[in-house]
C-alpha cells in the first residue's frame, strides 16, 4: 500500500523559509517521479514542482516559484523534500506530495506577517 506523509509546513513571514518533507512506503521510491501540488483556499489544485527518477534527476517547476522552491529527494530515507525560500502570502496553501494518482493528507503552509 502506497503511504506519503507529509510533514513540515506552519506559519511563515513573508520572505522566510520552510522545508516540507513527504515520507514514502509501499513502493520503491527511487524509481518514480514524485511531484508537489498545492491547494489554496477556494481555488484547485494547482502543480508545483516535480523531480524525475535517479537515473535522470531532472527538475521542473511552476513559474510562480521558480528561483525560490528547491524539490530534492533523499532515496536512502525514502523522502520528499520541498525547500520554500523567500515565502509570498500567496503561496499559503495545503501542500500536497504526489506518486501517481497516491497522494498524503497534506501539510498546511501559512505565509503571513
């Protein structure tokens, strides 16, 4: 059974940081691409980032955070990770890890001064 739990998020200032972690089981994680997808308040999921397997590590990124969120994995410890630099208000948002159509219960991201 594929299990994604996030972890990480709180209350930010605009401008700080956060790093958002996405613990994996029941699949072999470093052979999947895994993606980041956030939720705001009364709008829809919107695609975040997405990091490719291993073999090719490559990243992408919405442009809205492009230069400011960094997607990384660590595939010994099976995680996810999302580093959230120089935070806007409007990336307050449930974060969501991705693997396939399995996702985790999220981990609320709230950026306010």
């Amino acid at each position: 059974e594929v299990q994604l739990v996030e972890s990480g998020g709180g209350l930010v200032q605009p401008g700080g940081s956060l790093r958002l972690s996405c613990a994996a089981s029941g699949f072999t994680f470093g052979t999947v691409d895994m993606t980041w997808v956030r939720q705001a308040p009364g709008k829809d999921l919107e695609w975040v980032s997405l990091l490719t397997t291993s073999s090719t590590g490559s990243t992408r990124y919405t442009n809205s955070v492009k230069g400011r969120f960094t997607i990384s994995r660590d595939n010994n410890k099976n995680t996810l990770y999302l580093q959230l630099d120089n935070t806007k208000t409007e990336d307050t948002a449930m974060y969501y890890c991705f693997q396939g159509q399995n996702r985790g219960q999220g981990t609320q991201v709230t950026v306010s001064s």
